[in-house]
C-alpha cells in the first residue's frame, strides 16, 4: 500500500471526526439559548459550554472505540499499514485529550 493511499485513509478518519464535531457544534449554537430561563430581571443562566464539552468529549471517545475496533480488524485482515495509520491517529487523540483533560498548554 502507497504512501497515497494510507494518506486518503487519514484524511477519510480525520474527515469523519471533524464532521461529528462540527455538527454537535451548529446544533449547539442554533439551539443553545442561555436566556431561556430568565424571568423578568432575575437571569438564570445554565451552564451551555459544559454540556457542548462533555458532549464533544464524548463523541471523541466513542470514535477512538470505532476507530480501534477498525484497527483490531485491520490486523486481523493483514492490511498492517492503516492498522498503523489509525494507531497513529489513536496516539494523536489521546495526546490532545490528556492535555485538555489535564491542563497542559
């Protein structure tokens, strides 16, 4: 397998995430309203960001368990090289949610 192949592969996986994020987003931002429960001069504001957070971090989580999943196939299947491609978009992932999860900048 070519160098190009495996780098369409990527692009597909990263493609995929990018759009499931992008979606939680605009259903986030189209529909979050933070004054929906206020009442007259008294604001109540509830805590939006949050919840698009751990909404994110839960669609990352459950595409590195498919993303692994196609991995063990992958191996299981002999096809070596995107097996390692998506082992290396897995290393990539956990590197950013550890830093986001633990506050390294």
């Amino acid at each position: 397998m070519d160098l190009k192949k495996i780098l369409f592969h990527v692009l597909i996986r990263i493609a995929i995430l990018a759009l499931l994020l992008g979606s939680l987003f605009l259903i986030w931002s189209f529909t979050y309203d933070p004054h929906k429960h206020c009442d007259g001069d008294m604001h109540r504001h509830v805590d939006g960001g949050l919840g698009l957070f751990i909404f994110g971090f839960l669609i990352i989580q459950m595409y590195c368990i498919g993303l692994f999943a196609e991995m063990i196939y992958l191996f299981i299947k002999k096809r070596k090289k995107p097996a390692f491609a998506n082992l290396g978009i897995l290393t990539i992932l956990a590197f950013i949610t550890a830093a986001f999860m633990f506050g390294i900048s």
